[in-house]
C-alpha cells in the first residue's frame, strides 16, 4: 500500500512516524527492486525538511545548511529464500558532503560522501550513486530490516542541502556454501579506539586504505602496511574505506 508523505520540521525538531508491513520482494525476479515510496517505511530525522517527491519517485531531505535523518523498513520473499547483493540509490548535490550508515539486520557499513570541487554547477545534482552492501543477504519470509541513516550532510561547495534516497535494488545471486567461504571478505581493525595507529586484519590483500573526516573529506591514503600511523590527526570518529582485491569495505575508527 502506497504512503504518500510529506512532512517538515525545524532544525533540532525530531519526528516519528511508523508503518507496520514488510515489503514483498519477488524471488523469481533477477533484480527485484523496492522503491521507497512504495514501501511502508520508518523514518526520523533531527535536522532539515523530508518529504516524497517526484511523484513519488523519492525521499528528499533539504535544509539551508545540514540534514541528519533515517529511514528504514523490511523485506520478505514472496516465495522461496533468495540471496541477493543489496545496493541503495542515493544522490546528493556535486557540493554537498557528509556521510551515510547503511544496515542490514543490524549489520552497519559506512559509506563518505564527499564533495566534488571539479563539478560545473556545484548545485546540480550528481548521477546516482549506488552504495552497496558489502555482504551478500538472505532474503526469507523473515523480514529483513533496511536502514539508512544520513549523518550531518552539510552545504560545504553548495548553496544549500539536498539528499535524496530513490530505492534499494536486490540482485539474486546463486552461491554455495563454498563460494561463500571463499568469497567472503573478513576485515577488523585493531585497537578501536586507537590514540596513535591502528592495524588491519584481513583474510584478503590489501590494496588501499583510504581514511575520510565524518564529513566525507578524504585525510590519508594508505598502501597494504604493519601500521596505520594517524597520531597526526584530531581526536574524533573517522572512517576507513578498506580496498582488497574482491572489493571493499568501510569501518568506523575511534582516535582518542
């Protein structure tokens, strides 16, 4: 059942609203697709305005100057199990930077958004940006929970804020147990928090880190090392997109 929504708030003001049913996915589709205003959704936010728009296409968050919010809700199979690699589509304008938490069934994966000072027109927006899950998910008849939360994205090049979350897309894979085993990507970071460096313990190569501000600002590059010296940076959360060679992942640092 279709909710149209469309609701603000003031900065500082915070707004709860809650739709019960799960979204069905179809299993026999290659890539079943759930757009968000189709969805019976949650959503909070603390700062800026969020609404449907295009019809319906989309949720919009637009402020003069920063937007925090989540939204989220569930999916079930409309028949048997299927694994799927899930991927939101998001946008924001060229100037705009931040950060977005992407979680699944209480598993979170942080994705930088930074500026793009190259753009023509730092107000337009860009071409959707897919973040994808780095792990693959088992959709059943038990509901799945989707979130998104958008963490202090903030004007930076641009005029103003606006970030927009137009639907999450499953694609049905087929793997094994073995594929999974091989396939999978085990990744920790080690202390966090941390005062001085941190290490990585990976089952795969390393091939670079790269270390960004919660504002989505990249600080350090890294190539595959013992020790990850930051005992030059600030106290505060930072976020590490490590690169290995089946692909990457994203962790949430502590500097003390």
């Amino acid at each position: 059942m279709k909710k149209q929504l469309l609701f603000t708030a003031v900065l500082l003001f915070a707004s709860l609203l809650t739709f019960g049913q799960a979204y069905v996915l179809d299993a026999t589709t290659a890539a079943p697709r759930a757009r968000v205003a189709d969805t019976n959704f949650t959503e909070s936010f603390t700062s800026g305005t969020i609404g449907t728009a295009g019809s319906g296409a989309h949720v919009n968050w637009s402020d003069a100057t920063v937007v925090n919010g989540t939204i989220s809700f569930d999916v079930v199979s409309s028949g048997a199990d299927f694994n799927a690699s899930i991927a939101l589509h998001v946008r924001k304008r060229f100037g705009n930077s931040g950060s977005v938490d992407f979680t699944v069934d209480g598993t979170t994966e942080t994705f930088p958004l930074a500026s793009d000072a190259t753009a023509t027109n730092l107000d337009a927006y860009e071409i959707f940006n897919p973040l994808t899950f780095s792990q693959n998910v088992t959709i059943s008849s038990v509901p799945t929970t989707i979130t998104l939360d958008v963490n202090n994205v903030i004007t930076d090049l641009a005029s103003d804020v606006s970030f927009r979350y137009y639907n999450v897309t499953f694609t049905n894979v087929a793997l094994s147990v073995d594929d999974f085993e091989t396939q999978d990507t085990s990744v920790k970071v080690y202390p966090n928090p941390t005062k001085n460096s941190f290490r990585i313990d990976s089952n795969k190569t390393i091939e670079s880190v790269e270390l960004y501000n919660i504002t989505g600002q990249l600080l350090k590059t890294f190539s595959e090392e013992a020790n990850y010296d930051i005992s030059d940076l600030a106290t505060g959360i930072y976020i590490a997109n490590i690169k290995t060679q089946l692909g990457s992942k994203t962790l949430r640092i502590v500097k003390e």
